[in-house]
C-alpha cells in the first residue's frame, strides 16, 4: 500500500479520528474472495463479493475471540465467516435477507453424510434420460433468460432442478442442487458485469452435463479428503440485519460485511439462481424491496434521523454540488438503515463483546463518501467504542471521468461494545 494515496486519504481528518486508523496491508488479499477459490468447500458457490478465511481468522486473532466464543454475522453472504469459525471450534449463526446466502451456507456447512448414498445418488442423477418434457425459467422480467443460453442449456438445467427436487434425502438433495446452483453461469453467455448481467456470446460452452458431472465430483472429492469437521454450532438463518432474529446479548463477537455502498442490487446480479431457489417472480420482487438500501430498487430507508454529523454534511455537500449519476438520497437511506442494524446488533452482543465490519469507501464524481469514518461514528453514537480503523488498502477512484486526485479506503472498523 503507497503511503502518500492514504495520508491524502485522510487529509483533513480530526486527530482523534486519525489516531484510530492503522495500516493493515496484511489484509489487502483477504478482504476479497481470493483466499476462498482454491478452498475445498469454501468455494463450492462463487461469491466474488465475499472475503476470505484467512481474514476472519485474522480478526478472530484480533480481537482474542477464541474455542468457545460466539460469533455473529448479520450479512452472512456465502457463509465463509460460518466455516471459519468452525476451523477455530467457535460457534456462530449467521443471517441474511437472502435464501440463496442461507442455502448456501448451510448446505456447505452440512457434514456427517451418507457417502455410499450420496455417490449412488450423483450417479443416478447424471444417468437420468433426459425427456422431452417443456419446462419454463421462473420469471425473471429484467432479464430474458432464453436468449443467454442455448436451448440445449435451457432445458438441461430445468430437467436436472425438477430430477434433484424428487431426492428424498434433504442433505443429499441439497447438496446436488448447490452444485446445480454453482454452474448456471458457467453454461451461459451471461456476464456478471459490477451491478448487472450481460449477454457476452462465448464459443465452446461445455455442456450442463459435462459442468454438472465435474462440479460434482469436485464437491465429491472434497467430502473424501475429509472437508470441514463438524464441530462447533454454525448455522445461517433468514432475517433482516435491521432487526436480527436473536435473543439480546447473545454473541461474543461479529464479523461482517455489510453491502457496500455502490448503488448494486444483488438480487439482479444473482437472480438466475435466486429464481431457480424461489417459488415465483413475485418473490424475487418482494425481496428486492427488503433489502439494504444500497439501491434505488430497495425499500429500506427508515424514517428515523441518523446522529452523524459526517454524514449529514456529506449530504450538504451533495446538494450543493448537485450529482445527478448517482441518486444522492441512497447515501442518506443506506446509513440510516446501517444505523438500525448497528442498533440492533448492538442488543444482540454481550458487554466487552467485540465487533468488526469489513468496508469499502465510495466515489462519486464530485465527492468521495468516506464509509468508515461515518460508520465508526455511527457506532460511537449507537453505544459502542471504536478501537481502530484497520485499512486494508487504499487505491484511487475508478468512476470514469474522475482524475488521480481522490483515492478511497477499504477498511475494518473494529468496536467493542
């Protein structure tokens, strides 16, 4: 990490704000899924906006939370916090708003399988003759599913949804349908494009059976080579971090992400999964309104007035230099939800319990929104006690038309209730 991008960074923040931040460069890597990829288990489900391993057991370190602690995280994503915690014998539950995070995670948190059956299981589900049978894509009205994949593709994973639905076992049926779940990109000209999918035509997309088999068998292999002992509790549960579904002062510890500030709706960016896991279109609708306001498309933003003087002249500053890319009432609703998520954990945490939220600042063309000064004084004026701001890496904005003149922080705010 350059040493000049983050003292310009922090130019102009308060001595007692600064006396917080601390270098962390050790950490650059594993604030991203990079650490997850080659890992049996963890990389089962491709999650580019989750974090590493090596970082929650960094921050396990950290913040002396050790065998038999409990930890929580109120945006589980994918689970990595859930299985990191279990390779340090630390129980956790975590919550998220999305099924396809809870299936996810539970289905890689799943262990004590019938191995003989599972593998009878696959081999059946990959000999099942194909029928002709017309099968239709649940909803999605943004995007037209049949024109990202071939008609082949279509069909293919149609037919192996409904064959894997008829598994009776639930782990088994939850693991063949996870692998299903993991391949749906991979056998389609689709995209993911930052908050989008697009339609990129690709020669020599292999066969859903093909992808199918060797996911499979991959997932298979790993579950032989012993995968993750079951040991300490982890569990993810659905719910809305604004309101965790938990009893008070519960948790020894958090370790999370929140969705960061980048006007991304990832119902969008992960609706072809999320549609095969809901029953209907209507759904995924509805659960795009109970998302973080993160969005213009979510119904977050509570009406309740956020104690943050940062963030309030941020917005002066907003209105004065009147932005039009980026709709500047998001800032304002994606705090005020972040606030009633702090209030809520908050409850939820024993006292001395600590706390760490992994974020990334934004830039918009007039301003950079500093995400984790504004977060560190939110959680000051919830109750907690900031310890440090841990910076990972500090890099300069990339929203076109913006010079090398303002760089951002990605940060660690670490609390202690």
């Amino acid at each position: 990490m350059k040493k000049d991008l983050l003292e310009l960074s922090i130019r102009g923040v308060d001595g007692k704000t600064r006396s917080l931040i601390e270098k962390r460069p050790e950490y650059r890597r594993w604030v991203t899924f990079e650490g997850a990829k080659h890992k049996p288990v963890y990389n089962w489900f491709h999650y580019k906006e989750g974090f590493s391993p090596q970082l929650v057991w960094g921050l396990l370190d950290e913040m002396g939370l050790g065998e038999g602690a409990r930890v929580i995280d109120p945006f589980c994503g994918t689970g990595t916090t859930l299985l990191a915690c279990r390779e340090r014998n630390v129980s956790s539950l975590g919550v998220d708003v999305l099924p396809l995070s809870v299936y996810v995670s539970n289905t890689k948190l799943q262990c004590d399988y019938d191995m003989e059956l599972l593998a009878e299981q696959i081999r059946r589900l990959l000999s099942a003759k194909y029928d002709r049978k017309k099968r239709r894509w649940p909803e999605i009205r943004f995007f037209n599913v049949k024109k990202a994949m071939s008609r082949y593709a279509y069909s293919d994973i149609l037919f192996y949804r409904e064959k894997i639905m008829e598994v009776e076992e639930e782990d088994i049926r939850n693991f063949l349908f996870l692998g299903l779940l993991s391949i749906v990109i991979g056998c389609s000209n689709i995209k993911k494009d930052g908050g989008v999918l697009k339609i990129k035509k690709r020669e020599h997309v292999p066969p859903v059976t093909v992808l199918l088999k060797n996911r499979l068998k991959k997932m298979y292999a790993d579950l032989q080579k012993g995968g993750l002992e079951c040991g300490a509790e982890a569990k993810a549960v659905l719910g809305d971090a604004r309101d965790l579904p938990v009893d008070d002062e519960l948790f020894d510890g958090c370790i999370s992400s929140p969705p960061y500030l980048n006007w991304v709706d990832y119902t969008k960016v992960y609706a072809l999964e999320l549609s095969l896991l809901l029953s209907s279109g209507r759904e995924l609708r509805r659960l795009r309104k109970q998302t973080l306001k993160s969005h213009v498309g979510s119904g977050g933003g509570g009406a309740n007035k956020v104690d943050s003087p940062l963030l309030y002249g941020l917005m002066d500053a907003l209105e004065i230099k009147g932005d039009t890319r980026k709709n500047p009432q998001v800032v304002l609703d994606y705090f005020t939800d972040l606030a009633s998520c702090l209030s809520s954990l908050y409850n939820s945490l024993r006292e001395g319990a600590k706390v760490a939220f992994v974020l990334s600042n934004t830039c918009l063309p007039s301003q950079t929104i500093d995400v984790d000064l504004i977060t560190a004084e939110i959680s000051e004026n919830q109750g907690f006690n900031v310890k440090k701001i841990l910076v990972s890496n500090t890099r300069w904005c990339d929203v076109h038309g913006i010079i090398k003149e303002r760089p951002v922080r990605e940060s660690i705010v670490l609390c202690e209730k």
